[in-house]
C-alpha cells in the first residue's frame, strides 16, 4: 500500500483544486430569432447560425 512521505499543506492542496470549479455553459443568441441557446446546437425553435434546420413538431401531433 502506498504510503505518502509527508503531509500536503493546505495550499497545495488548494492549488491542485483550483482548476475543478465548474464552467458556465457559453450562450449565444441567434441572429434570426434572438433565441439564447448553447453554442454550437440547435436552438429550441429549430435554427442554426440563423438558418432553420429541423422543422419543430407540431404541439398537437400525436407523439409515436
């Protein structure tokens, strides 16, 4: 088993804990529509670097 040779100072410890926070997702908004969204995906509306590229479904079409 192993065993360490000395303790780990608190600051060392903090050190290597610096970099574990989490990051905010990056958001942008869509040209066309205005709709904030995560980069690089679909907005909730069906666009993409302002052109539509899934139509959304129809909210009274039966889901299969």
């Amino acid at each position: 088993m192993a065993v360490q040779k000395s303790r780990r100072t608190p600051s060392t410890r903090g050190m290597r804990r610096a970099h574990d926070r989490l990051a905010a997702p990056a958001l942008s908004k869509d040209p066309t529509t205005g709709e904030t969204h995560r980069r690089h995906c679909v907005s909730p509306d069906g666009f993409y670097r302002g052109r539509r590229v899934i139509e959304p479904r129809a909210k009274d079409a039966p889901q299969e």
